[in-house]
C-alpha cells in the first residue's frame, strides 16, 4: 500500500513538471508571436523626396523670380532696341541763289529706322544714355522762283546723350524726363542732278529735350516709349560758287523722334 502511495505521487509530480514547461514555453513565444506581427503589420514608409536645393540661384531668362529686382535702380545697365520715327519740323527756312535771299522753303521727309540705345543709372533717380540710329532723308525747295526744286538726299547720324530724371525708381512703371544734346552728322549725302549738280550738308547740332517711360514686362525684359524734342538746324549748299547758281540754304529740321522698343537690364 505504501509503494503504491509513493507511486501515485511521483506520477503527480512528473505530470505537474511537464505542464510548468509547456506553459512556460508558451510564455517564451507569445511575445516572439507578438513582435513578429507587430514587425509584419507595421505601415510601409514611402522614399521622401530630397528637398529644393536652397540657394541655386537659378532664374529663367524670361521668369521674375524672388531673386529678380523690381524696376530700375542705381547701377543698373540697359541696352534698348527701337523702332524710330523721325519726322522733322522744318519750321523755319530761308533760302539764297547767288547770295541774294529768295522766296521758298526747305521740307524734308519723315523717316523710321531701328535705334539702338544704351543706358545706365547713376543713381536711382539718375540716369544717362545714348542713342544710336541713322535715317535718310529727302530735300527738297518749295515755293521758289524755279518752283519745287529736288535738292537731294542725305543720311543724318545724330548720336544724342540724355541725362533723364526717374520719378518711381524700383517700380514697375517708372516715367521719366531728360535733357541733354544732339550732334547732327550729314553723310552719303547724293545730288539730285537738274539744278542740284553739287550738294553739301553741313554738321550741326543743339539741345534736346525728352519724356517717355519704362514698364518691368517679366524678368529683366523692359518696355520703352519715348519722345525727343531735337533743336537742330541744317546747313546746306548747292553747286560751286561758280557755276553762275549758288545756293545756299538753312533750314529748322526740328525733328522729333518717337521710339518704341524693347530693353533688357545687365
């Protein structure tokens, strides 16, 4: 009976150890069970882009960026592509044959060619350019003794230099007035033949006076109008002295030049 008592228990104990293990080893791989769905079910995280490098610098040639300036300033530099229209005033002429003054007067025609111009500021308000073009002009007499007499034709180069006053610096409309002066240089000048067999022009020049305006299109890209007031006369002599039909005349070309273009700030 005693053995069998010792028999039971020792089997008790032995059941009693094999179901501490089993639970332990449960223990042991439910957090292994755990962490491994936790690791599964964790959400994918997307590649992030790579941010905007900063300070590039880079701005299209036709884009206003942050780094572009608005309006003009001091320091800025401009150069200028125009159509040009020249249209002369002829307001006052006198004419001589032989030295002796005669009724008529000197017209000249309208004209429109390309100008170049170039720029540059000296302060904000404060600016100086100068323009570049060349147009050729008929002459011609009218109301004299011999009726309207063709004289001829020149070209007309008058470099003008400008120092403007600019009432809204850093604005994107920035109107302007200036003064300054014009040198008239006469070149390829052609004879008309008939009475006109020899024909001279004389350089000239005078003061000028102008208004226009610019306006900030996109970027650096700028819109032009302006218009010239020249005071120019014009000095002319027909034939040689001694060919027995000396003229002489003077003319107030008094032209004024309005330009319309496009510039672009360096």
């Amino acid at each position: 009976m005693v053995k069998l008592r010792s028999l039971f228990t020792a089997l008790v104990a032995g059941v009693a150890a094999v179901s501490g293990t089993a639970a332990a080893q449960a223990q042991v791989a439910a957090p292994a069970a755990t962490n491994n769905a936790a690791y599964v079910n964790a959400p994918v995280v997307g590649q992030i882009p790579a941010a905007p490098r900063a300070g590039s610098g880079h701005c299209g040639l036709f884009e206003t960026c942050a780094s572009t300036k608005i309006g003009l300033g001091k320091g800025d530099f401009l150069i200028r592509l125009s159509a040009l229209g020249v249209m002369p005033e002829d307001r006052d002429s006198k004419v001589w044959l032989n030295g002796n003054a005669i009724p008529g007067r000197v017209k000249t025609t309208r004209q429109v060619m390309p100008e170049l111009t170039f720029e540059y500021f000296f302060t904000d308000n404060i600016s100086i350019d100068l323009i570049a073009a060349s147009t050729r002009h008929e002459v011609a007499a009218e109301g004299t003794p011999f009726g309207k007499v063709d004289v001829g034709s020149a070209w007309v180069l008058p470099p003008t230099v400008t120092l403007a006053w600019h009432f809204r610096p850093h604005k994107r409309f920035n109107p302007y007035l200036g003064v300054g002066g014009t040198l008239a240089w006469f070149h390829n000048v052609s004879p008309a033949g008939g009475l006109v067999q020899k024909l001279n022009v004389g350089v000239t020049g005078g003061p000028s006076v102008n208004a226009g305006f610019d306006y900030q299109l996109v970027g650096n890209w700028f819109f032009n109008f302006d218009v010239k007031q020249m005071f120019v006369r014009m000095h002319a002599w027909a034939n040689d002295r001694e060919s027995g039909a000396f003229i002489k005349a003077h003319d107030s070309l008094d032209p004024t030049v309005v330009g319309a273009g496009i510039e672009y700030r360096f």
